[in-house]
C-alpha cells in the first residue's frame, strides 16, 4: 500500500509499525497544513490491515510541538473567511483517537495545546524525563483546548486534576507528568527513542485482531457503557475464539515458546 506523500510531517514505514514525525522547525507548530497532512495519514494508516502500531513523535529531539499555531488563530479573528479552513481540522485528533491499532506518543521538550492534545488521542504517552512544559495553555489566551481536551483528559486522570490543569493553564515537567497518570513513563532523554521503539515492536508482536477488539472496547466503555459495552465485550471475545491466532497463542503455550501471530 502506498503511503501519499507529505511536506510537515514525515512517515517512516518499519515493518508493521508506522512512525509520524512533526517536522514544522523550529517549534513545530501545528499549522492547518500540519492538521490537514495527519488527517491523511490517519486516514491511509486505517484502510492498511498490515500496519500493526503507529508512533507519533518529533523530527527533531529535544521538542515535541509548542501547540497549534497562534500567527494562525490570529489570522482566523481578523480573516473570518479562514474559520472554515480551521474548522476542517479541529477533529484532526479525533482521527487520531479512531485509528483502530495501539498508538504511541513519544512526548519531548515542550508539548503544549494541541501537541498535548495529540498525546492525548493515543493510548499511550512515554516522556522523557527532559520533557519541561506539558499542558493545556489555552485559557491564558481567552480561548479553551479545541481538539478534545476538555474531553479526553477528565476521561484520563479525573474531573479534579483535568480542571485545575485546563482552568488554570497548568503546566508541568515530567515527573509531575507521571505523578499525575498524564504520561505512562519517563525515559532518560537518551534512552527516549530506543524505549518508543521497543515498546512499538512489543504491541506489534501481540495479536493484532485482539489489541484492536481492546482498543473498540476501551472506547466503548465511555461511549456504551453498561450493559450494551458488556454485551459488545462478549460478541468481540468470541470473535477471537475463531482465529487461528487464538490457536497459536495456546499452541505456543503448551510448547513454553513466544506465540507467533499473523492476525489471523
């Protein structure tokens, strides 16, 4: 499957793992093209049955994204006939958060506004411990996180912190990150990229057909939950009960071997 090509961000196909890289220098700020190349790519990367695991990361060690481009909000007030342009890019991270295999973020430096936002979207976060400012800012420039923080993160770590974060514009370093469940880890600064890496390789090694049968499931215990998440539960386990990788994972455990799965 051929990837389409881009010009802020970069893709870096690894095997079954795809790798996206801001490359906006020297902040790389989230423009509407930024916005409109991940929508893309989300877009490629979800009709690909053989992609496994996507990893969001920096061109450029050392930051992640100082957030959505302010010159761009500026622009937005004083031309309202760029509001339509932002608004096809405000769900970018919701395209994000859809994409139906695990996805990583590998957070750096600053990772402020919608870069955090991005974070947010994936199901996991690994920070380094060089990682300075993390947060949702907005506030403090009358405005409010429009790519779904005021969603996702009280989902995350609770209405309590999410308030005091996104009401007061908090910002915090890495080990507060951790602290306070924002992150699942904080690496050494040297280490960060051979962490994300091998953690990519170990999703990917996993059953592929059940990380996405979880990752619908997860979701739907926010959007259905009770009883209809239950029964959806149900349905998905015993469409595992019929793949020949449930079969290879007790094979291999009866043979003390790592099961071998091919998603099917």
């Amino acid at each position: 499957m051929t990837a389409p090509t881009f010009d802020a961000i970069n893709v870096i196909r690894d095997g079954a793992i795809a790798i996206v890289e801001l490359d906006n220098p020297p902040l790389n700020v989230i423009t509407l093209e930024v916005g409109h190349e991940l929508k893309a790519a989300c877009s490629h990367f979800a009709a690909d049955p053989a992609l496994r695991v996507v990893v969001f990361r920096s061109a450029h060690r050392g930051i992640f994204t100082g957030g959505a481009d302010i010159t761009m909000m500026a622009r937005v007030v004083a031309e309202p006939g760029l509001l339509d342009r932002f608004r096809d890019v405000l769900d970018v991270f919701d395209h994000v958060a859809a994409l139906p295999m695990p996805t990583i973020c590998q957070l750096e430096g600053i990772a402020l506004g919608g870069g955090f936002e991005l974070a947010l979207a994936c199901d996991f976060r690994i920070a380094s411990d060089d990682l300075a400012q993390l947060g949702l800012p907005e506030v403090r420039l009358g405005l409010l996180p429009g790519g779904g923080g005021t969603q996702r993160l009280p989902r995350l770590v609770g209405a309590g912190v999410a308030t005091e974060m996104i009401m007061k514009g908090m910002r915090y370093d890495a080990a507060t990150a951790l602290q306070k469940g924002l992150v699942h880890e904080v690496v050494p600064a040297e280490d960060i990229v051979a962490t994300v890496e091998q953690r990519a390789a170990s999703l990917a090694a996993q059953a592929p057909r059940a990380l996405r049968h979880v990752k619908s499931l997860i979701r739907a215990s926010f959007e259905q939950p009770g009883q209809p998440g239950l029964e959806l539960e149900r349905e998905l386990f015993q469409d595992l009960l019929t793949t020949r990788d449930v079969a290879e994972g007790v094979t291999a455990l009866s043979e003390n071997r790592r099961a071998t799965f091919t998603g099917t």
